[in-house]
C-alpha cells in the first residue's frame, strides 16, 4: 500500500508472506519506521492471508486449508504452510457472504521488536460483482485490545482486482 498521510506525506506499508517468511515493513517519507520479521511475522502474515481469501475465492479451494463448521453462520479454517498452522473463524451473513474473520494467530508490535497477542479481525462490506465473482469492496483491519478496546487501524476500498498473469 502507498498513500500519502494528509495528501502531503508519503507513507508505505508492505504486508508479505513468501516461503514461510512473514515481513512488515512499513516506511514515512522514505524512513523505515517498522521491518518487522520473525517467527511471530510468519504466522501473522500466513493468517493475514488466511483473512485476505474473500478478495481472492479461489484461495479458499488450496489443498493446505482445512474447514470445519463450528455453527449455522460460521467455519473454522485453518491453513498450513512451511511448518506453520494458523487459524481462524469466518462468519457469513444470510446472503451467504463473509462479513468478518477474526483469529488469535495475529500479533500487535509498536516496534517490529516486542509482540504481543491480541485478538484480530477483518471485516467486509459492500461485495460488488468483479470478473464474475462476488467480492467486498470494503475492507478493515481491527485489533480487540485488552480492556474491551477494538482499535480499526487500516480501512481500504477495492477497486478492482485484476489477474497479474495476463
């Protein structure tokens, strides 16, 4: 992601998994405030990919997930790659689209160097028909923080989604 804070100061932040390696880097004006990495940012970044298959539907079908129902409305969806297994559960609305995510499996760091445990969830809304498929335009990132606390630190609209093997 690239924006700018204010429309005046560029800001990046890029969430990866590959290999079983997780990475937060995330840079203001150039400098690099946070390049998180560990055993802690590979598990978060697995189970950020986890949240993130609503955008992309043919990730749910991967021979590594793993889904049992857990009630009328939500499954438990697991995935495990490189050694790691994360989880988390989704929550479906009466049209049968997922509208939250949430999981235990995500750590919270100020600094890329202490983490601490919280719960996590991503919400979707507003799905929208893209290439044939149905999927949310809105999406949000929301840490439960201790004392009842839920603090929404990321919002994005979609715009569109396009195949990058083309």
């Amino acid at each position: 992601m690239q924006t700018r804070l204010y429309g005046l100061v560029p800001f990046a932040a890029r969430d990866k998994y590959q290999q079983g390696r997780g990475n937060m880097l995330i840079k203001l004006a150039g400098i690099t405030l946070s390049d998180a990495k560990g055993r802690e940012m590979d598990q978060a970044s697995l189970v950020t990919y986890l949240a993130e298959t609503p955008l992309l539907p043919g990730a749910f079908l991967l021979n590594q997930m793993e889904w049992q129902e857990t009630g009328a409305n939500s499954v438990q969806a697991s995935i495990t790659d490189a050694g790691i297994t994360v989880c988390g559960k989704f929550f479906f609305d009466d049209w049968g689209r997922v509208y939250e995510f949430r999981t235990n499996d995500r750590f919270y760091s100020k600094d890329g160097k202490d983490y601490l445990n919280w719960g996590w969830s991503a919400l979707y809304d507003r799905y929208r028909e893209m290439n044939g498929v149905n999927v949310p335009t809105v999406v949000r990132a929301v840490w439960h923080m201790p004392g009842g606390r839920d603090y929404t630190y990321f919002r994005a609209g979609i715009k569109e989604i396009t195949d990058q093997a083309e």
